[in-house]
C-alpha cells in the first residue's frame, strides 16, 4: 500500500507492506521523525529497514536506517 505525501514534489509516496499500518498512519508529512518502540524480538528492526528499502527501491529516495543496538554482522 502507498501513502501519498501532501506538498511533496510529484508523485513522491511511501510504501508499507502492511495495509493496516499504512491507514493507521495515515499521509506522512515530509521531514518526518518516526520512534518505533517493542519488546526484542518484535521486529523493529525489520520494519524500519523494510520500510527504508522498499521506497528506495521503489522510488529511488534516499534513506537512512540507524541503529545503535545492532551490528552489521548482527542486521545482516
């Protein structure tokens, strides 16, 4: 499912595998901060990198996934 982006450029969109996600959050403003926060093992880490991925695939926007628990062997 796509989310558009009111006042972005063109057809600039953010895309969620997870149609329920996508509705509840709605239009995502530009510039915007997320905090996603769970138990371990929850899959926050997934999400955040599925997300970044799949809109850098899709629409070539940059990205940027951080994460300050994790190493790269870890994530890999």
């Amino acid at each position: 499912m796509t989310t558009a982006i009111p006042g972005a450029e063109g057809e600039m969109r953010f895309v969620f595998r997870d149609e329920v996600l996508a509705q509840l959050l709605g239009d995502i403003e530009p510039n915007t901060l997320f905090l996603v926060l769970g138990h371990p093992g929850a899959g926050k880490s997934t999400f955040a990198a599925n997300i970044v991925f799949e809109n850098v695939l899709r629409f070539g926007v940059k990205g940027v996934y951080i994460s300050l628990a994790e190493d790269k062997e870890k994530f890999y």
